[in-house]
C-alpha cells in the first residue's frame, strides 16, 4: 500500500481585530512512493509559487503548505496522520486520492473539527450521509463515471465487456486546482467578516468557528481551472464538468467523445466500430429531419397515411433518389426538439445534430447547412444545394396612383407656372409682330395690281395657337418671320424642350416609385437604423454565423439581435413570415427559401444581395462508414440534372411571377387613366364646338336665304352625313341677288392656295367682300362703265404658278357676258363703295 503524505496551511492573522490574513496554512496527504505523488508535490508547489506570485490572498497573506505522507493504507495510521495536523491550525486539508477509506477516515474527522475537506479522488461507496457536510470533492460521483462508462460499452454495440480500472493519473491537475478554490473561498469569507485559526487536537471536543461558514463559501466558488469548469452543488457535488474521452493507439490520443455532467454522451466515430466493407446495400437506416417547407412537408392527408408516405417535399424525393440508386431502405421521423442543432453551455448538442451525435439517426436530410462548428462533431456530404444568407421583408407598397398622377413629375406650383409662361409668350408674340413691319406682307404676290395689300398671320387666334403648337411638339403652319418674332419663338422652344425632357424623366422615375418603395436596400442600412426589427431562426446557422461574424456590421447586428427585448428570434420559417407580414420585421435566413416564399407571397420581397455563400449537405455521425457512397451518389444526380429537376418541381407554379416578370410589368390604367380622361374631354369640347359652328352658320344661311332654319339644318346635314362625298357647290342666290361680276369677284376672292391664304380680285369691286376676307382696301374705284379690263399680266411667281392661272381664267370669265343661271342685271353696276377690312391689314399706297 503507497504511503501518502498531508500538507497543512495554518492562516495566522497579524493582529486579532484584523482581517487580513498575514499567513494561509493548509495540508494534503500525498503519496510519497508513486509518480502520482510527485505530480502532486509538483502540482501544489507550482500553485503555492502562482497566488503567492500574483494573487492577494487575502492582502499580502502567504500560501504555506504542509506535507505528511501515509506509509499504509490504515485507518489507524490515517488517524494518526490526522491527530498530527490538527495542532497546526490549518483551514482545509486535501486528500488522500489513493484509497477511498482513508479519504473517508479523514473527512470523518474534519467533519467533527468542522475544518473543510477537498477531495480529489473517488469517493468510498456508499457514501455516508454525515460525511457531505465537511467535505467537497472535486472529483466526479461514482454515478456518473458509471453511467459514462456503460453508455460508452453501450454506444460501441459490445454485448460483453471487461473493465479494467486503474488510477487516474489526474491527481496532480486536482491537487492544483484545490489550492486555488479554497483560496478563492478564503478570500471571499475574509471580505464578509474577520477570521482567525486556533489549535485543535483529537482530544478536545473543541471545533474551528469559521469551518462551517468556509465551507459554504467553498460550495459558491466558480473557477476555471487546469480540469475545467469548477463549480459545486448543495450537496459538495462537482457539477457542469466534461470527461473527454480517449482513443489509445500507436500513433498517440485522439478524442472520441465527450460526455457532460448532465448525463449526456457525445460520442464519435471510432476505429472500433468502423468497417471500410460496409455498403448501404439491403441496410434500412433511421432517418432524421425536420419540417421545413418546400424541403420536408406533410401531405394534406397525412394523417390517413403512415410511415415515409407522410411526408413530401424537395428532401424527400431526394432521398428516394438516393435510396434507388445506392439500394437502401429508410425510414423517415421528425426531430423531436424541433431543432436544426445548436451547442449548449455545457458542450451538448441539440436538434438533429444532437441525434447524430447519440447516434439516433444514421442520417440527417433536411434544409441543412454545412458549418465548421457542425463538421467537428458530425460529418456532412458534399452540398447538394448552393444558397447564402439574405434578407426577406415585406412590399412597402406607395401611395395608389390615381387617375391624374401624370400630372405628379410637376408640383401645382410649377403647372401653374407654366400656364403663365403659356400667356405671357402669347401676348408678347403678338405685340412683337404687330409692332415688327417684316411681319406685314403681301399674301398675294401673283396679283400685281394689288401691290399695296398687307397681311399680319399671328392674329390674338394664331398667337395662343402657335405657342401650343410648340409646346407639344407638334408644330404649326405659322411660321414666324421678324427677327423679335423669332426670338420669341426660339425661346419658347427651348423652354419646351427642358420642360417636356424633365417631365419624360420624372414620368418614369414617379412610376417606378409608386410600384415598389423599400425602406432599406441593404444590411449596411438594417444596422445603422432601429425602425425595423430584424431576427434569424433560433438555434440554426443563421444565428450562429452571426454570433461568430468578426464583420463590424454583422457584429452589430448580432449585438443588437442578442440584446432586444422581447426576442427578435423565431422558432420557424413560418412564424418569421408571419411576423414579416404583421409588423415592420426583417427575416434573414437563406436565399433558396426566401425565394420560395416570395412565389407564394407577392407583399415579400428580398432586400439587398447574399451576405454569405455556403451549402446544404446531408448530415451523418462522424467517421461513418457511407459518407463516401452518399456524396458520389449525390454528384450523380447533379451530373444527370436531377436535382435541378426536382428544384423546379418545387420552387416555381407559385401565384407570384418572377422578379424580372415584375420589371417588365406594363403600366395599367391606374397610371395613365387620366390622360384618357383629358382626351375625352377635349373630344366632347371639339363636338360641342362643332355643333355650335353648325347652328350658327345654318341660322346666318337661313337668313340670307329667306328659308327656315330647320329646312337649311336639314340639307347642311344631309350634306354633312354624306360619307362619299368630299365636295360640293355653294348654294345659288334669288334673282335679284348680287351681280354676275360680284359673284364671280366674291369666287376669286373665296379661292385659296395651298397655304390656306385667300386672294383678292384686284380689278375693283368688292374688295372685302360679303364675307369680310383678310384683305381690306382703302380707296379703290372700279373701272368706268363700258371700259375694257386691262390685260393680265403674265405670273411670274413659280410657287403658285397653277393658282394664279386659275385666278386668272375666273377674272377673264368675270368681264364677259354673265350666264343666264346669274341672272345678272342688263345695265353695268356702280362700284360698290369700299369697306373697312380686318385689322390685320393696313395700305401702302394711296389711291391715284
């Protein structure tokens, strides 16, 4: 039996009424004769040496330590060892961790001197109940080890097993992580009140004040020591601790698990349970996965169906693929916690990722995605699937166009202004060319006889014609002539030009708003605003690749996801589409699902691009033997076009058009109605025009005609109905109407050349004419009664070569006899007297 040694600290204070410790004196029980017990020696030197160093403990107090060593493993000698230590004032005692019955001798006796006990061996079974009170082990329960070693056997398959125990060579780690707790609970208690050693001795019944008070700072402490995490329970217990788990083989260690102090195993892949000859051929394998549409879905009658029939969706007929090709069976079941996988504080695994870490499943096939945190507890196919992160929010749908919103590119300010400009260019055109003499001319160059005959074309009718003949592009027969008239309409043309381009710009860029306004256009501008709320799924990779981001702006934004109250996390794609739709809410998750929902939902929309690029793999315990089969099979599929077949059958039919079918999107008549409108009304304007012009001059006829106004409407409007016919003669006059010669004056004078322009007879009469033409003449007399007309001069104007030979055969057929049909009188007529013409022209010359 390897003797062991007790190491004693005694804490000594400076003066009674101080608190602070001058010395801190404790003692452990080593075994001298073995490696282990020089680990220790070892150990508790390194850690004496590190707080004297560094730590206060408490303020300028000194780690002293005692060593006794056990030559037997006895109870006698045990006790023995005790009687020695206790004169020696010490605070705690740690040790033995060579027998479990010493350990319990001795925490028998610092439970009667309530000095506290470390432990950092196993613990005698069954424990007594009287022992819990003074001591605290930093070791393991027996349970636990138990329980980690048969569900290790159990996980390997072993239907048989033989354990062979040895010591743990962990002492040293423990004996060094004691010495740092009890310091820790000293500092602490020396805070609250004043503390002091005294002697003991197995003679007296005398105790230490302060044990019970250390011992239950000792049960608060929480270090993080060479063994891990340090913390214990009510009961002196060692909780939220790890046992990793060892492989032993030539080539070194290598981790193969973990189990936690919750009573969980973690269990790899090993050597042990690996077979490279294995196939998944005629294998049925447990299949795990989770709902998620369009991935794993129910049908609508699901629930007169069961096993795989269940359930369908992209995953699912995937796997059918799979399960032909590689000639396997499987069998399909739901996750029970709902969860893709996330670590815990303690290192456990929940979700899918936890199943295949027990080995629950033997494969995971869902909407997966592969992350380095994930490839060190499982393995993962080759991604079956390429997506990223991205952001999905609803349609901020604008103000609904109205039926007059072209009139939204200009502010009422500036139509108004407009319409001005409209009437001043008007009114200065025309003074500019009543004022300007280039803009008097003779409208008739081919009648020679007429030289002193001017005309003014911009009349108050032609000048508001003109600038609106400009202004919509479209031109006008009026062409100015003066140099201040050409100014005035350079101007104006390039005042429409601005104005039609600005609105053309302004049209199409109001239009676009009004389709589609969205608050945010990227992550940059999620995270720089508060409006919006924004989350990821919990437990999934979105969250966790914002949590391990090191981008500044990902960083903050999981800052801000971490922090907001009440929880900005969702436990479903579902509920986060629902909360999209229900409040201003931004979902991020992954790109092939965002476009799923967005062929469903027409108010979604995706802001911004991806902010990552990973994958979705089909998940398997780590070191499975099928990793290998299942990634050339799923290459296959890639290669045969498969899985893009399947994509197809599941991502597209949705009720909402693709993005670029909504760029393409005609206008409809919400946009543009108005301007049919306009039309309508300018069309019901020019009809009532119409029939007013036709009243008005069928009244004038019936007056001049001696007839009734609804005899001469009725024949205008049989004329007027008259679809084939494109001319027609003027109506004759009563006998005793004007003369031949007037009529056939009043005919040259009605005959217009291709420009619009009427013609004055230019050989006496009438010069105005019944119908007041544009002409006037001021003092000219006709020729004597019996004299001959002059000659025509020969036309020398080629423009209008053709009309002057007309106008002349007219005035040729004027001077001869008049036609019976005339009834024109046998006597000569008198020169009728000259009337005033219009104001738009004026005499050069006066009358010889």
């Amino acid at each position: 039996m390897p003797a062991e040694l007790l190491l004693l600290l005694i804490v000594a204070f400076a003066s009674p009424s101080c608190q602070v410790l001058s010395s801190l004196r404790m003692a452990a029980i080593l075994d001298d004769q073995t490696v282990c017990g020089r680990g220790e020696r070892l150990a508790l030197a390194l850690a004496r040496e590190q707080i004297n160093g560094i730590i206060e403990v408490p303020a300028k107090a000194r780690v002293e330590v005692d060593i006794f060593e056990l030559q037997r493993d006895s109870q006698y000698e045990t006790t023995d060892t005790m009687c020695q230590i206790l004169p020696k004032g010490v605070v705690s005692v740690l040790g033995p961790s060579s027998s479990p019955a010493s350990a319990s001798t001795v925490s028998h006796i610092c439970g009667e001197k309530e000095i506290p006990h470390i432990k950092v061996g196993p613990e005698e079974t069954p424990r007594l109940q009287y022992l819990r009170f003074a001591s605290v082990s930093l070791y393991p329960s027996n349970e636990d080890v138990s329980l980690a070693v048969s569900r290790i056997l159990k996980s390997f398959n072993y239907p048989s097993a033989s354990l062979i125990c040895a010591k743990a060579e962990l002492s040293a780690a423990l004996m060094f992580d004691a010495v740092h707790v009890v310091v820790s609970a000293v500092r602490e208690l020396n805070r609250s009140q004043e503390i002091g050693v005294k002697p003991l001795a197995c003679t007296s019944a005398n105790i230490w004040p302060h044990g019970t008070s250390l011992m239950n700072y000792l049960r608060m402490v929480e270090y993080d020591g060479l063994t891990g995490r340090v913390e214990f329970n009510s009961k002196g217990q060692r909780t939220n601790y790890t046992l990793r788990i060892l492989e032993k083989s030539r080539q070194g260690h290598r981790e193969i698990g973990v189990w936690y102090s919750n009573r969980t195993l973690a269990m790899n892949a090993t050597t042990l349970d690996i077979n490279l000859s294995q196939t998944l051929a005629n294998k049925t394998l447990v299949v795990t996965t989770i709902l998620e549409n369009p991935y794993v879905m129910r049908r609508p009658n699901f629930q007169a169906l069961s096993g795989n029939e269940r359930f369908e969706g992209f995953c699912v007929d995937m796997l059918r693929e799979l399960a032909e090709l590689l000639r396997f069976r499987y069998r399909l079941r739901l996750v029970e916690d709902g969860l893709y996988g996330a670590p815990e504080p303690n290192g456990s695994w929940t979700g899918m990722v936890g199943e295949l870490i027990n080995r629950k499943a033997d494969l995971a096939v869902a909407a997966f995605t592969i992350t380095a945190e994930r490839e060190k507890v499982i393995d993962f196919s080759k991604p079956f699937m390429t997506l990223g992160i991205s952001i999905l929010y609803r349609v901020h749908m604008g103000r609904k166009p109205g039926y007059f919103s072209f009139l939204d590119p200009f502010s009422p300010a500036v139509w108004l202004f407009m319409l001005l400009a409209y009437l001043a260019v008007s009114c200065v055109l025309f003074l500019a060319a009543r004022l300007s003499p280039y803009e008097w001319y003779n409208p008739h160059p081919c009648l020679r006889a007429r030289p002193h005959i001017l005309e003014n074309q911009y009349t108050l009718g032609n000048s508001l014609w003109f600038p609106v003949g400009g202004f919509m592009q479209q031109g006008s027969e009026i062409m100015p002539r003066a140099l201040s008239t050409r100014c005035v309409s350079g101007v104006w043309w390039a005042f429409t030009l601005i104005i039609i381009s600005s609105y053309t710009a302004n049209l199409a860029a109001f239009l676009t708003v009004q389709r589609m306004e969205v608050p945010v256009e990227s992550a940059d501008d999620l995270a720089d605003q508060t409006n919006i709320e924004y989350g990821t799924i919990h437990a999934g990779s979105t969250m966790t690749f914002f949590q391990n981001s090191r981008y500044q702006t990902y960083q903050r934004m999981w800052n801000y996801m971490q922090s907001k109250q009440p929880s900005v996390f969702v436990k479903s794609t579902e509920e986060g589409i629902a909360r999209v739709l229900n409040s201003r809410y931004a979902f991020l998750l992954e790109s092939t699902m965002n476009e799923y929902h967005r062929r469903l939902n027409c108010n979604l929309t995706q802001i911004g691009g991806l902010l990552d690029t990973k994958g979705y793999g089909i998940g398997m315990p780590l070191g499975s033997p099928f990793r290998d089969e299942i990634t050339l099979a799923i290459l296959q599929l890639q290669e045969n076009n498969r899985l893009e077949i399947l994509k197809r059958k599941w991502w597209e039919g949705g009720r909402c058009p693709k993005e670029e079918d909504h760029r393409a999107k005609g206008l409809g008549m919400e946009n543009i109605g108005g301007i049919f409108v306009v039309l309508i009304c300018g069309l019901i304007i020019a009809v009532f025009v119409a029939v007013m012009e036709f009243i008005w001059s069928t009244r004038r006829s019936a007056e001049s005609e001696e007839v009734s106004v609804c005899q001469e409407m009725l024949q205008e409007l049989r004329h007027a109905v008259s679809c084939r016919k494109t001319s027609r003669s003027r109506r004759r006059r009563r006998p005793g109407g004007p003369s031949r010669a007037l009529l056939s004056l009043r005919a040259v004078r009605e005959m217009r050349l291709s420009n619009g322009k009427l013609y004055s007879a230019g050989a006496g009469g009438d010069a105005g004419g019944a119908h007041g033409g544009p002409q006037r003449l001021l003092d000219d007399p006709g020729p004597p009664s019996g004299a001959r007309p002059a000659a025509p001069t020969p036309c020398t104007h080629v423009r209008v070569c053709q009309e002057c030979r007309r106008i002349q055969a007219l005035r040729a057929s004027g001077a001869g006899a008049p036609p019976r049909s005339l009834g024109a009188p046998t006597e000569a007529t008198s020169p009728p007297r000259p009337r005033p013409g219009p104001a738009g022209s004026r005499e050069l010359a006066e009358h010889e």
